[in-house]
C-alpha cells in the first residue's frame, strides 16, 4: 500500500476561488464602497495583517507577545522620519520600515528570548514601553506631543485628494495580499511543518530534531517586520502619530488579541473571521459606550469557554474543512 501526502480538498479549490472573487471586489471598492468604506476596508486590512502576524507568532510559535505595538509604532516612526528627513517618498518608506524593524527585532529577541510563558509576555510589553518612552524623547519627530506628516508629503503623493485616497487604498490592499501570502508559503514550507510541529506539541517537536530556538527566532523576525509594514500603513492613513498612539497596548495588542481568540488562534482562517466579528460588533454597538468594552470583554470569555480553538477551530474540528490547502493529509 502506497502512502501520499495531499493538501487540497474540495473545501480549499472552493475557497480559493472565493477568495479571488473577493479580492476582485475588493480592488475595485474605490468604485462603490466611498470614502468612509475604503477608511473602514484599510482599518480592516491593517488588523487583518497584525492578527495574522500575531497568530503565527502566538498560535504556532507559541511565543505569545503582548508587546507587538513596539513594532507597530516603530513602522510609523521610521516612515516620518525617511519621508520628512531623508526625503524618502512615503510608499517606498513601507519597505524600509520592515527592514528596520527586522534588524532591530534581533536585539529584541536575545533580550525577551530569555524568558519564557507569562514572563516573556510581561518581557514583551516591557520592551514595548522602552520603546514608547525612547521615541517620547526624539524631539525632531515631536517628542510626547507627536508630529504630522507635512502637507508638502502628502500632496506630493498624487496630483488630487481622490487619487491619494486610491492609491493608498490599493496599497493597503496589495501589501495585505502580499503578508498573506508570505505566511501562506511560510507554513506551507518545511518551516511551516516545523511550526506546525510546534503548535501541537513542542516537546514532541524538538524530540524528532526540529530546532524549536531557531524557528522561534526567524518567525518572531518575520513577524516583527510585517507588523512594522502594516504600522507604516496606518500611519500614513493617519498622517499624524505619537508616542501612545503609536505604542498603543490597547489598540495593536489587546484588539489584535481578541480579533485572534475569537477567529480561532492557530489557524490561518482564524484572523479572518475574527476581523469580521470584531468590526460586525464595533460598527453596531460603539455607540453603547463603556458597555461596549465590557460586551466585547463577554463575547470573549463566552467563546473562550465554549470553543477555546476559536469559532474557526470549533468549525474546522468538527467539519474537518480548510478555506487553503496548508494542513498535510496522509492518502493511502
């Protein structure tokens, strides 16, 4: 008996080509969502990206940060700086900003690496204010108070207010596809076999040889950077930024946390789902004010206890389905 290792099923062929419908749609959103749409759809892809960066970081690697707003804020530091100092145009200032924060997410992991569980999680957010009160102190980028990208930028970037809005639109929609589809191929690869590996059993892992230190460090690099790219992003859709709302624990970890928790951590689909649920429930019930928070603090309590791999994982485990071809399956 012959033994063969597939991936796609007819749920995945399905899904893949729903997908593509979808991302026709939406590349062409300038043309019937609006402007207060496309703001939505680009706050929508900026959370998307950091939750699917956060899912692999927490969900596969196991290293479950909550100072992933260092590398938010950091993108957005590093684009007012090469765009206002260097002269850098501010689109091409994304790239750069991830190089950055690649680099810099080095030192970062010798440092936090030390530590483990709960303590790397307080090392995390540790470094994170380090961070914040390092760029406090840069007074050329507006020290505390923040600073605003010049309207000579800003102008600079398209000839009309209409075309900058859509060219930062398909922008943020192209870098989205872009993350995705590098942790697609991530976890399609050996290394994703390795995190896989890692994600049901790390113990079992580094028993059948896999080197659980390294593929920590390389996914908490690629993390770092992709995190740094979408902060660039959402802070050239801001035009201002500043220490606290760069470094914001709230808005880039503990949203992005539950947006994971809810969608179902440890699975790629997981971050879809729970962008969708997470701006479903804000666009209906932030009028509720401080009642919001606490609805929200309920819903996740509430899926935690009832379905702790998240709504994607309840589905998957009992329908065994998968939107991508990425979980091996052993044919005889």
């Amino acid at each position: 008996m012959t033994a063969r290792v597939t991936r796609a099923t007819l749920a995945s062929t399905v899904g893949i080509g729903l997908l593509a419908v979808v991302l026709m749609a939406l590349a062409a959103a300038p043309y019937w969502a609006g402007r207060d749409g496309m703001r939505l759809l680009i706050e929508a892809f900026a959370y998307l990206m950091l939750a699917a960066n956060w899912n692999l970081l927490a969900g596969y690697a196991g290293l479950v940060s909550v100072g992933q707003q260092a590398f938010v804020g950091l993108g957005g530091y590093v684009l007012f700086a090469c765009a206002i100092f260097a002269g850098i145009p501010p689109l091409l200032c994304i790239p750069v900003a991830g190089v950055a924060a690649a680099l810099i997410a080095v030192p970062v992991a010798a440092v936090t690496f030390r530590l483990r569980g709960a303590y790397f999680a307080i090392g995390s957010w540790v470094m994170a204010e380090v961070f914040r009160l390092v760029a406090s102190q840069i007074s050329p980028l507006g020290g505390g108070s923040g600073i605003s990208l010049p309207a000579g930028i800003v102008t600079g970037m398209a000839h009309s207010r209409q075309a900058r809005e859509f060219l930062v639109y398909w922008v943020a929609l192209g870098l989205t596809v872009v993350i995705l589809g590098l942790i697609v191929a991530l976890l399609r690869s050996r290394h994703g076999l390795a995190l896989t590996a890692l994600r049901d059993n790390e113990v079992a892992a580094r028993s059948n040889g896999i080197d659980v230190d390294r593929t920590k460090l390389l996914v908490f690099i690629f993390t770092a950077a992709c995190t740094a790219m979408a902060g660039t992003l959402i802070f050239l859709q801001r035009l201002r930024i500043s220490p606290d709302a760069g470094f914001s624990v709230n808005d880039w970890t503990a949203l992005v946390i539950f947006i994971t928790v809810i969608g179902g951590i440890g699975r790629f689909e997981g971050p879809f789902v729970g962008v969708v649920v997470f701006f479903v429930l804000r666009e209906t019930l932030s009028g509720l004010g401080s009642y919001y928070l606490m609805i929200l603090g309920a819903i996740a309590i509430l899926v935690m206890l009832r379905a702790p791999r998240g709504l994607w994982g309840f589905w998957a485990e009992r329908t065994d389905m998968q939107i991508l071809p990425l979980q091996r399956r052993v044919r005889f």
